[in-house]
C-alpha cells in the first residue's frame, strides 16, 4: 500500500467517511451532510486514493465498507473528537458554566429522572438551564442535527455513532382504579376491558401495542392520549385499564392499583442516548455523570 497522502485526510472527507460508514449509502450520508451525492463521491475517490483501500464496495443494490474501513473507522472517530476537543475552551467548571442543556425524553421518562438532575444543577450549577423537549422514538439525526443533546429512551438507535449508557431497569404493568373494578384475571379479561391507549404526538406506537398486535390479539382503546400524563384523569372513576411502565406507581400513577400483564413481555431498560462526538466533551461528560446519579440513587432506593 502506498504511504498515506496526509493532504487528502482533511476535516470535511474524515467526516465524509464516517457519514457514508453510518448510513452505508452514498445518498443518505449527502443528505445527512447537506451535500450533493456527487461531492460525496468525489470525496470517497480523494480517500481511496490516499488512504489505498477501496473503503466501500458494491453488494446487490448497496454498498458495504471493506475490512480496513471498518477497522478505520474507531481511529478516524477518535481523531475528529480530538479536533473538536481543540475548541472547547478552558476547563469546565460546573459553578461557573452558563448554557442551556437539552434533554428529550417522554413525559415518563422526563418525571422520572429530571426534577432530580435539576435539584443538583440549582446546587452545584445554577448558570446550567435545562431544556426538555418531547422524544417519541427517537432518531439518531435528533443528536446529529443538535436537536438535543442527551436522550433519554429504552429504544436505541441503530447507529454506530451513538453512544448509550443503562440507567435503569422497568416492566410494564396494568393500572386499574380498585373502587371501580377488579383487577383482569387473565389475558381474556385484559383483552375484553376497555383501554386508556398511548399514541406519542410524534405518530410511533409504544412497543407495547406493536407486539399485541404482532400476537395476532386486539383490545379496545375507547380513549387515546399522547403522553403519558393523561392517562390518570381518564382512569379515575372508570372501569377502564390503563397499561404503563410500573415506575410510574411512584409518581403520576399513585393513586391506582397495579398488576403484572397478563401476558409476557420483556423488560426494558431506560438508556441515555448521546451522539460520539460529545464523549469527551467535558461539560457533557459532567451532566451525564449527574443524570447516572439520578438513576444510581433510584435504584439504590428500590433495591
């Protein structure tokens, strides 16, 4: 292989290669860059002739990154992380910082977790505001794109440039109003009551519905919310159920009685989501510690 021609390793093509390695299309990696497929092309033929490798090779109507790509790929990362790391600035310093800080995450998710983050932020950060915005399911182009800057969701996306943490573990479970009915007995007395369902603004589905339906079961929604805070006015003083993750009994869900699904269900755990590029940012790293902190204190709590 000839020696790297240093000249055609520039911020623009590193970044080329790694959109074209997160897509694995030419067309989606100019439309995540804003660029023309044509200048995305001419940037891989820059690349192929500096770095020596073909990078990406055509399969059946696609294209797949070759071995040395793949094995490029965490270096180049690296290195753009560390040109970033050039602009930041002097240290962080959580007393003395002022920016706004956004987080999306469902109205679940954000009582859950934020009003702990927040009591720290006024104690050890007060110049740090927090912006919550609304996550549905969400899309690995909300970190790209600087729509937000953490995630707080059990649905990862599918993308090698975002970075994922576990923060804790919760079930869904049926809620009930226990002056007004009995809890289901079984999957038919589940399946036959009439149901608050869950529908997020943003159009998704929760998983849950999915996987009812993908059983080939059907239950009666008479009443559809897009958030989760609508769910206890709507269940009081009704024989309905309302289906939510158990967590929730804490908070806005107290006032009603539980019981596990009559059916299997996994699982799931709620993950902060955060785009690689803010890794080894210092600011990021230190609010992402404290959301960990939130969730390690819950759970110790719990157990």
């Amino acid at each position: 292989m000839n020696p790297i021609d240093t000249l055609n390793l520039d911020f623009r093509a590193l970044s080329t290669f790694l959109a074209v390695l997160d897509e694995g299309s030419v067309s989606r990696a100019a439309l995540r860059l804003g660029v023309t497929q044509s200048a995305v092309s001419h940037t891989l033929e820059r690349l192929r002739q500096g770095l020596g490798d073909p990078l990406f090779v055509k399969s059946g109507r696609g294209i797949v990154p070759t071995r040395y790509a793949l094995q490029a790929g965490p270096h180049i990362r690296q290195i753009l992380d560390d040109l970033h790391s050039l602009s930041a600035g002097p240290p962080f310093s959580p007393a003395t910082a002022e920016f706004t800080f956004t987080i999306a995450a469902n109205d679940y998710q954000r009582d859950l977790l934020l009003p702990g983050l927040v009591k720290i932020l006024r104690r050890e950060a007060p110049g740090i505001s927090l912006q919550v915005i609304p996550s549905g399911i969400p899309s690995a182009d909300m970190l790209r794109k600087d729509v937000c800057d953490l995630i707080i969701s059990p649905h990862p996306p599918e993308a090698t440039d975002i970075m994922q943490r576990g923060l804790m573990a919760d079930r869904m479970v049926v809620f009930y109003d226990p002056s007004h009915r009995e809890p289901p007995n079984d999957l038919s007395d589940y399946l036959k009551a009439d149901h608050i369902a869950l529908l997020f603004a943003t159009g998704e589905k929760p998983s849950l519905d999915i996987s009812i339906s993908a059983r080939g079961l059907t239950r009666r929604n008479v009443v559809t919310v897009s958030n989760f805070s609508g769910l206890p006015e709507f269940l009081r003083g009704t024989d309905m159920l309302a289906t939510a993750p158990e967590r929730m009994s804490k908070h806005l869900m107290r006032d009603f009685a539980w019981v596990p699904l009559p059916f299997d269900f996994k699982p799931f755990t709620l993950l902060m989501l955060w785009h690689r590029r803010n890794q080894n940012d210092p600011a990021h790293k230190w609010l992402r510690n404290q959301v960990n902190a939130v969730a390690a204190t819950m759970n110790r709590l719990d157990g």
